[in-house]
C-alpha cells in the first residue's frame, strides 16, 4: 500500500509539473520573443472581451484612430471579432505601422463606424540598461520561481507543504506570462488551463500554509471555519474563470449574457484572494510567539522573508490597477528590477523554511551572512588592487625605462613576492580564519581524519576514545552537545555527553532499544539521519515518544551511525551548531568517515578490553585449577603405609590439570593393632577435569569414612560407597572401582571389582585376571555387589590400572593394550640376580607406555597401583 501511495505522489508530480513546464515553455518563447523581437512585433491593441462587452481599450494607437474606451468591436479587417483569437490572428502576420481597419459601435443604438489604426511595436523605443535588465528578470523570474516549487516537491515529495509551496510558486508564470499571447498551437490548450488552476490555487495554497505549517495554527483552532469560508468560494468560482476564459478568447457570445456578473465575479474573487493571503498572516504571526526553537526559527525566516518580498510587489500591483496599466508600466526601471529581485525572497523563504532542517535565525542570517560577505568581499578587493599595483608597475617599468634599472628591478620582484605571498599563503589563511570566526568550513578533512587517527590508535579504552572523538568534532564543527549510544546487549545506552548538565529525573529514558525506530533506520541507512521533529515525512514520526523525549532533551538534530565490522557498534548524537546552521554535505562526509574509524576503534577497544578480560580470567582459572590440582595431588597418598612382607607404588598421570582417576592405600584398624590389614582402591571417575575431580574427592572421602567400619564384608561396604556417590552426583557421573582388603599375615587378598578392568596377579610368567563382581557405583541405587578372594604367594605382583594405560595410541591410532603392560612388567620380573621393587616395575611400565605413544596426545588419565609380596 505505501508502494501505491509513493507512486501515485510521484505520477501526480510528473503532471504537475509537465503542465508547469509547458506553461513556462510557451512563456519563455513569448518572453525571449518580445525581448528580442520587440520592435518587430505587434502589440496588442484592445482590452478583454468582459465586463462590458468588447472594450476597444486605451491604447496610444487606438486612441489615435479615434476610439474610446467603451468603443464596442464590430470586426478587424473585415472579419467579425467574436473572440480575441481573432485579433492575434490578424497581428500575427502583421508588422510596426501596419494598418488594421476596425469597425465599431459607439453605444448599442448607435450606428457601425469605420477606422483604421496603425499597429504599434512592443518596443518601439531603444531601451535603457535598466530596462533590460528588468526585461530579463522578469522573463527568468518566474521561471526560478517555478523550478523552486518543483525542486521543493521533488526534495520532500511525501511533505504536504511542499506541495503547497508549488501552488503558491507555480502562480508567478501565469502572472507575468499573458497565455492569450501564446501562439503555440500545442502549448496553448495546456497553458490556458494551467493559468487559471496556478493562479487559483495560489491564495489557497499560501492560506493553508499558513494555517498548518509547522504546526496548525492556534487561531486556526478557534476559527476552524474562517478557510473554508474562504476556499469554498473560491473553488465554486473556478468553473466561471474557466467558462470566461474561454468566451474571452474564442467566443464572445457565449458570455454574453453573463457580462454584467462579470465585474461582480471578479470583485468577489480577488477579494477572496486578498482574504486568503492576508489569513496566511494573520495564522503565522502568532505561531512565532508560541513556537519554541527550530520550529520559531523558521517561522520568523518565513514571515519576514515573505513580508519583505511581497510587499513591494504588493505596491507595484496596487499602483498598476489605480492606473489601470500593465505591471510596472510608467514606472522606473531601476524600481521595477529592485521589486522583481526583493520579490526573489518570497520563494527562497518559503523553499529554506521547508527544505531545510535546521534553519538560522534572522538576525544571524543577516548579521552573519553580511559580515561574512563583507569580509570575503574584502580579501577580494585587496587582491584586485594587489593586480592593479603590480599592472601598474609592470607597465610603468616597461614603457619608461629609467637610468636606475636594478633598483626598479628590485622593487618589481618585491612587488610581484607581495602579490603571491598575498594570494597563495595569506589570503588563503586569512580565508580560513574568517570562516571560523563565521562558523563556515573551514577545517581541513585530511588534517583532522590524519590526527583522530592517531590519536585513536593510543587508546586501549573506550572512554578516553570517546573523549578524544566527541571535544575534537565539538572543537572543529562549534558543536556543544554531543552525546554517544554505545551497544550493550540489545540496548544502546548513553556512554558519554558533553555540553549543559542534563536533567537528572530523564536519566533513565536515554537508552535506545536495538529494535527501535532510531537503531533500526541508522543500520538500514548507514548515514547520518537528520532528526527533524516537525517534517512529517521524517521517519521520526514512527519512533515511540521514549525515543522522541531522549532526542529532544539531547537537542538532537543529527545522528551518526558508528559502524561495526557486523552489527551497529554505537550512535553519536549531534546538538544543533553554534551558528545554528545545518549540517552541510561536507560535514555529513566528514562525520561518516570518523564514524567508520571510530565504530572499528570501538570494536578494537572492547576486544582488546574482552581479551584483556578473559586473559584476567583464564589466569584465575588457572590459579583455580593449579589450586585444585595442588589439593587432588595431596588426596593421593603421601606416604605409603609400612606393611611386612609388602612393597607399594601407585602414580597418577591426569590428561589435564586434574582428573578423575583414583588410587589409595591405607592400613584398616585391626585386632590385635600390631596386624592391621592393608586397604588397596583405585578408581576411574567418568569424564575429565574438575568436575571428575570433585567426585573422586568424595569417592575417596565415602571410602575412608566406613572403610573401617565393615571389614571383612566388602560386598556391604561398596554398596554404602555405592549410594553415598549416587546421592552427591548427578546421573551421568558414575566410577569404575576396584577395592581389595590385604591380610599380610594369611596372604588372603579380598577384593570387588564394581566395573573396572580387571586388574592382575603376575604370578611366574602367569597373568590371573581379577574380574568385575558387580557395576559401577554411582550410576544405580541399591546396587548389590560380591566379594571374591585369592590366596598371594610370595613374589606375587599385583597390576592395578585404569584404560588410560591399556587404551593409550600412539600416532597410527594403534592401542598400547594390557598384554604389552603385562609383558613389560614379566620382563622386569624376569630379570636374573635381582627382585625389583613396586616402584621400578612402575617406573618401567610408564616408561614403555610413553615410548609406544612417541609424543601422541594423552586422551585420558593414566594410573597405575603395584602391591608386590615377598
């Protein structure tokens, strides 16, 4: 629907401005031709065919040939005059001081009379430079005026008001341009009827201007009926301009007994128009008082630009109908080119109130724009009379050659250093100042992108990059208020704001949801956005009132997007100049190109801060983790219990910092004391790390705790550990675990194997398997379990291991397995002359293990638990 609504705008502008443009086209012929074929062109030599019939009129000529005024016309050279048409048909082919014989009746009872009249030029005299000049603003004039209208629709083709500033604009070419002159057979059906539609829709269009630009107008609302009762009337009379119109200039009769409501017609119409212009004031002037900012400042360009270009137009018009002459006819041509040039203000108010954003103030729009003119008119006069000198003297030294040459020489080369140093290096300075002391651009782009960037590049945080960014652009640009959005999450928060302190109670409203109108228009656009409250086809006008109340109370009037390298890192928020002049394209680059640098600075500065952040992390992870290895270290036995006739050894290699394996030895409380039995366990916590960790503390915690509460009745005790574990982990935590009770004096070696690899008694060469008797803990409540028991001999080992030294690779993928671990230890075993102790069968088990592996990656924590008997 809005794609319809868009493209039936633009159609209804391509129409517009195709009959504009004709009418201008047939007018610009017209103009060029009386211009410059002026004393070789007829003029024309009666009045209208209304009020009073057909009025001879009172020109020079026909007031020679003996007409008057109320003459009636019977016919032009023997054809009835039954329509102007007729006599342009005739003076189209006519020249300067031809004859034109012309019938007529003096009063209606009165007889057909016969004269002849010299037909006269439009420019019989020569003309003044005045004069022309005057003819030629008046030919350009209303041409501007309606490219104005037309550029203004075509700026803000979704704005009503500029829709109304064409209607009013579109007036001046039918005014100055008389279409009944057109002789363009094409032009002219278009040109008719755009003369009547401009010149009705200019009161009507000023007046509803009035009463709705910015705002409605307070008057307006108390006496909503006063523009209707004005533009009903007007619009009702349309239909009789166009029914006159045409009689006028094709068929006399067909008016002809409507001539004695003609004058009444007339009366009523500029009446009406007069109304309609004079409530355009009447409705603006008390907006100015009212109206705040902005809003003020373009309502006072507005109103003073169009009282001072109407009202010597207004004069001149007045003084032409009291005369009852053409425009400007009898009137000095300096006065006329001085009206037609003050009348320009009229259309460039109206095009800076709606086409601009931010608009000036009057008095600083002539204080300023006068001094500064003043002095760039200055710089210009000192390099021209800087010329003129070195001309002088140039041609001076050339045409009377003296006796002293050198020091001529010498004072044209100084002449000629003033005149450069002047032109090139202090005028080009002294231009820069005056355009900072103006507020104009005066900056260089390289020069402050250069230093930004380097400044930039020492900044680690963002805070001081932010103050760097937002003084330098308030330094170069006069800016006092600027204010930075910064992504946090899926809200853009205020980070940073300079200029007046801001109100304390709206703190809460200056952040800016990344799905708000504000966000989303600066990531589709990418460019600065103007925010411009009162235009309502801005896109403000979908932003919720949070967003309109934080920008307003920012004086927000234009919002820079600070790109990311995938997502809008931040929004600078620009107030209003010190000079209160609007952004200017150069600007708009220029902020843009920082935008980019800075939105990358930002992302480089929270990545340095994330990576500063996360380093600081990992480091307390690791002091953490080095803490809990530490710690899990300590859980393993420290010393080894003193057992007759028993040799021990155990080590835990972890695949990282810390594991999950398990193994322990500890003596049990016996009777008599003096024979305690030895306590063997090693576990395999599933998974890796800290949270494996945490269960082998509490399975060993669990272990210790009733260990010695249920000697002998292993199968009990395992099934308590069993649901201590399953109760303090979560479900899929569970452990393989291998528990053994050693009685050194019988040599009986009880034992439950909950799920582990079966650990070995190397026996002479000869491997026993001590198989599972039951699951693992932790994974099922109420687990039962079965002890078994094997009788050791003297010089039996016992191999206890987890998969982490059965299921080590090496780099072809190959497991190291269990037959090379026994085999290895069989070797040691096997050695003639010697008994090897628990820890050198250890020793040389994790020695062949890491030497199969040659350097592979370790997948899982590697145990390992000897108890040899002697």
């Amino acid at each position: 629907m809005p794609y319809k609504s868009a493209r039936l705008q633009y159609f209804c502008l391509a129409v517009v401005a195709a009959l504009a443009l004709l009418h201008a086209y047939g007018g610009a012929i017209l103009n060029y031709n009386v211009f410059a074929h002026g004393d070789t062109l007829v003029r024309f030599p009666f009045n209208s065919g209304y009020p009073q019939e057909n009025i001879a009129g009172d020109s020079k000529e026909t007031r020679a040939a003996g007409l008057q005024r109320s003459d009636t016309i019977v016919s032009i050279n023997g054809q009835p005059y039954t329509g102007r048409k007729v006599a342009l048909n005739q003076i189209r082919h006519s020249s300067p001081g031809d004859p034109m014989a012309v019938t007529y009746r003096r009063g209606p009872s009165s007889p057909i009379q016969t004269t002849t009249i010299r037909l006269a030029a439009v420019h019989p005299e020569k003309r003044s430079a005045f004069a022309i000049a005057a003819g030629l603003t008046l030919a350009v004039l209303p041409f501007l005026c309606l490219l104005i209208g037309l550029w203004v629709v075509f700026a803000r083709p979704r704005n009503p008001h500029a829709w109304l500033i064409l209607g009013i604009l579109s007036y001046f070419d039918p005014l100055f341009v008389d279409v009944t002159l057109i002789t363009n057979t094409f032009v002219q059906p278009f040109a008719f009827f755009w003369n009547i539609a401009a010149q009705t829709a200019m009161p009507l269009c000023l007046m509803f201007f009035g009463v709705y630009f910015p705002e409605r107008s307070p008057l307006d609302v108390k006496l909503p009926w006063v523009k209707w009762l004005i533009a009903i009337p007007i619009l009702l009379l349309v239909p009789f301009d166009f029914f006159f119109s045409y009689g006028d200039m094709w068929d006399f009769s067909v008016i002809h007994r409507f001539l004695p409501y003609t004058y009444a017609i007339n009366t009523t119409e500029n009446l009406l128009s007069s109304a309609g212009i004079s409530w355009f004031f009447l409705t603006l002037f008390p907006k100015i008082s009212q109206a705040t900012g902005d809003a003020r400042r373009r309502l006072r360009v507005l109103y003073f630009g169009t009282s001072i270009g109407l009202t010597p137009f207004f004069i001149l018009v007045i003084i032409s109908i009291y005369r009852h002459t053409d425009l400007g006819q009898d009137i000095p041509q300096w006065i006329n080119l001085s009206v037609y040039l003050i009348l320009l203000l009229f259309p460039l108010s109206l095009a800076y109130a709606v086409i601009v954003q931010r608009a000036m103030d009057v008095s600083i729009l002539i204080r300023q724009g006068s001094r500064y003119a003043f002095a760039r008119q200055s710089l210009i006069t000192i390099r021209v009379l800087l010329g003129i000198w070195l001309a002088l003297s140039l041609k001076d030294f050339l045409s009377h050659p003296g006796p002293q040459r050198n020091i001529d020489i010498v004072r044209m080369v100084g002449i000629v250093v003033v005149f450069f140093a002047f032109r090139f290096i202090l005028s080009e300075r002294l231009q820069q100042k005056i355009d900072q002391r103006f507020f104009r651009e005066a900056y260089s782009t390289e020069q402050l992108l250069s230093e930004l960037s380097d400044e930039a590049r020492n900044f680690t945080e963002v805070t001081p990059l932010l103050e760097t960014i937002t003084r330098r652009l308030g330094e170069t640009l006069h800016i006092d208020r600027i204010a930075v959005f910064l992504r946090s999450g899926e809200t853009f928060k205020l980070q940073l704001a300079t200029g007046p302190p801001m109100i304390p109670s709206a703190a809460q409203i200056f952040s800016l949801p990344a799905a708000s109108t504000t966000i989303t228009t600066l990531t589709r656009n990418t460019t600065p956005a103007n925010v411009y409250r009162d235009d309502p086809s801005s896109w403000l006008v979908n932003a919720s009132d949070a967003e309109r109340t934080a920008l307003a109370d920012l004086s927000t009037e234009l919002l820079v997007p600070l790109p990311g390298r995938s997502r809008l890192a931040g929004v600078i928020a620009l107030g209003p100049k010190r000079s209160e002049e609007p952004y200017s394209k150069t600007d708009r680059q220029l902020l843009q190109t920082i935008a980019s640098q800075t939105g990358l600075a930002l992302e480089n500065a929270e990545l340095l801060e994330t990576l500063t952040t996360e380093v600081a992390q990992r480091e307390r992870i690791s002091r953490e983790i080095e803490i809990a290895r530490e710690v899990q270290e300590r859980l393993f036995p420290q010393v080894y219990p003193n057992v007759p006739g028993v040799d021990l050894a155990g080590f835990c290699r972890p695949a990282q910092v810390v594991g999950g394996d398990y193994f322990d030895f500890f003596l049990l409380p016996s009777n008599p004391p003096k024979k305690p039995h030895l306590a063997l366990a090693l576990g395999d916590i599933s998974g890796k790390g800290i949270s494996a960790a945490l269960l082998m503390a509490s399975l060993r915690a669990s272990l210790r705790s009733i260990a010695g509460l249920q000697q002998g009745d292993l199968a009990a005790l395992i099934s308590n550990v069993n649901n201590l574990v399953y109760e303090s982990s979560t479900t899929n935590r569970y452990a393989t675990f291998f528990y053994a009770e050693f009685d050194p004096v019988s040599r009986l070696l009880t034992y439950v194997n909950a799920g582990h690899n079966p650990p070995y008694v190397l026996r002479h060469s000869q491997a026993i398997a001590l198989e599972p008797t039951g699951t693992v803990i932790g994974l099922l409540p109420d687990a039962e379990y079965a002890q078994a028991t094997i009788q050791l001999e003297s010089g039996d080992v016992l191999v206890a291991f987890t998969d982490g030294i059965s299921e080590a690779m090496n780099h072809d993928k190959e497991e190291w397995g269990e037959n090379r671990m026994i085999a290895t230890a069989n070797r040691v075993l096997d050695q003639p002359g010697c008994t090897p102790s628990a820890q050198q069968i250890l020793t040389c088990i994790f020695d062949a293990a890491d030497k199969f592996t040659a350097g592979a990656p370790q997948h899982d924590d590697m145990t390992l638990l000897i108890c040899a008997v002697s």
